[in-house]
C-alpha cells in the first residue's frame, strides 16, 4: 500500500554508461509496475515505474538512457542531462540519483560518474555486475570505493536481483536526507577525469586470483572486501 506524499512527488533516476545495467536494475525494482511516455519535443522514451521502499512508502523509478557525458552527443545523452539537471519544464531533477557503474569495467564507468556526482545531489552507487567482475578474478572493496566517490555503493547483480534491498535501503537514506554539504570537488577536464578514474579503480580493484595474484601486486590498501551479496 502507498503512503505517498500528496504533495511532493519523489523520484529516483537510473544515470550511468549505455550497459552498465540500468534497465535490469530499472526492471528488477519496479516489477510490472512501469509506465512508458516520451518526453516533451523528442522522441526519447521515458521509462518509470514505482519502486517500494523497505518503510513500505515508494517512490517513483526512472529509467534514463546510458550517457557518457553531459556533454551530449546524441538527443538520448540530452535528455539524461536534462533530466538531471532538472531543465524540463514538466519535470524537476530527480531527488536521488542512482549511479550505475559496470565493476566489470569500473575506470571506464568512473569518469562520467565523476561529472554525475559534480553536480552534488544526493547519489547513491550501484556496483553492479560483481558477477563479471568476480568471474574476471576481481575482488571489489565498496568501502574504498564509497570512500573515494563520498557516497554510498552497493554491490548488485541486477539479474540475479542480488543486493537489491541494500539497494533500496540506500535510496531511502539519501532521499530522506537530502541535499548534504559533504561532496568532494572534482575535475573538470576529461584528462583529470580519466586519471583520477584510473586511481579510485586502482583502489577500490583487487586482484584475487593466484595466477594473477603472481603477476600483479595487490594495489593500494584494498581489503578484499564487499564483493558479491
Ligand atoms: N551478468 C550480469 N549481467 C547483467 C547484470 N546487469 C545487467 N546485465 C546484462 O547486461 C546487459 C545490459 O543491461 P541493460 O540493463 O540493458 O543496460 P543499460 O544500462 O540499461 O543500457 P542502456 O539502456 O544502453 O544505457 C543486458 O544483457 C543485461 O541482462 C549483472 O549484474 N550481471
Ligand atoms: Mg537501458
């Protein structure tokens, strides 16, 4: 049963690079209950659906097309921006902002999540694909990542629906909470991006594998620790 505000009506958006896994996630928390409209003046689906959160209140779920930049190419990366950025009329900028990153092909990911959490909004990360990234040797410490990009990240599988309530959990924190004061300042040229990219991946990657293990020295102060729920 809802018990949404009347007033004020909450939404979450799925942001992050095309196949980070943003509809699995998208289709995995709303079940079958999703709406599709376009937006205004483009021919750009917008996906949403309600999603439950764990104090039995929802929230409405936001499925944005996959971007590399803000600095849109395509009129699908226009949207997400404008959606984010709060710049159509019709539609405020999502209350959270749920930050899907690829652990498979984490440094990638992290550079246009670098321009995501510039913007300072309450943001919560999905690490998803722990499976891949598990299946490639790798070990992941959510902790240091969460420790480097100043928000919460939560490991998932998205279609084995793994890490979906702690998911939920951290949605409901940052929404209840809001904006906070506590975000980092980040580069803003796409070199600085891609070679703090590199270092917070470094930091937040292990490598697991005895054979690899041989070849590649464990990097930074990574723990072995938050891999797959
Ligand atoms: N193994 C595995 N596959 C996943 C996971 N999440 C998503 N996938 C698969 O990855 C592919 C891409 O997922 P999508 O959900 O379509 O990715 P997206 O972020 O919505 O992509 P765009 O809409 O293009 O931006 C699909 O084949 C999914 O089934 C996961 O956690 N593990
Ligand atoms: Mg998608």
């Amino acid at each position: 049963m809802s018990r949404e505000d009347p007033v004020k009506h909450r939404t979450a958006a799925l942001v992050g690079n095309p196949n980070a896994g943003k509809s699995a996630l998208f289709n995995a928390l709303t079940g079958a209950r999703q709406k599709i409209a376009n937006y205004p003046g483009v021919t750009v689906e917008r996906k949403a659906g309600r999603m439950a959160l764990p104090g039995g209140d929802t929230i409405e779920l936001i499925d944005l097309p996959g971007s590399y930049s803000f600095d849109a190419a395509s009129p699908d990366e226009e949207v997400t921006r404008k959606v984010v950025q709060g710049e159509f009329a019709s539609e405020p900028a999502p209350d959270v902002i749920v930050l899907v990153l690829d652990a498979a092909n984490l440094e990638q990911h992290l550079v246009f999540a670098q321009e995501v959490l510039e913007l300072g909004r309450p943001t919560v990360v999905a690490l998803n694909m722990v499976d891949l990234a598990e299946r490639d040797g790798l070990t992941l410490d959510a902790g240091a990542l969460s420790e480097a990009l100043g928000v919460p990240v939560i490991p998932t599988v998205a279609v084995r629906r793994k890490g979906l309530s702690e998911l939920t959990a951290a949605i409901a924190e940052a929404e209840a909470q809001g904006d906070g004061e506590s975000h980092k300042r980040w580069h803003i040229t796409l070199p600085e991006r891609r070679l703090a990219a590199k270092h917070m991946a470094r930091g937040a990657i292990c490598r697991s594998r005895p054979a690899t293990l041989s070849k590649m020295a464990l990097i930074g102060s990574c723990s072995i620790r938050g891999s797959a729920p």
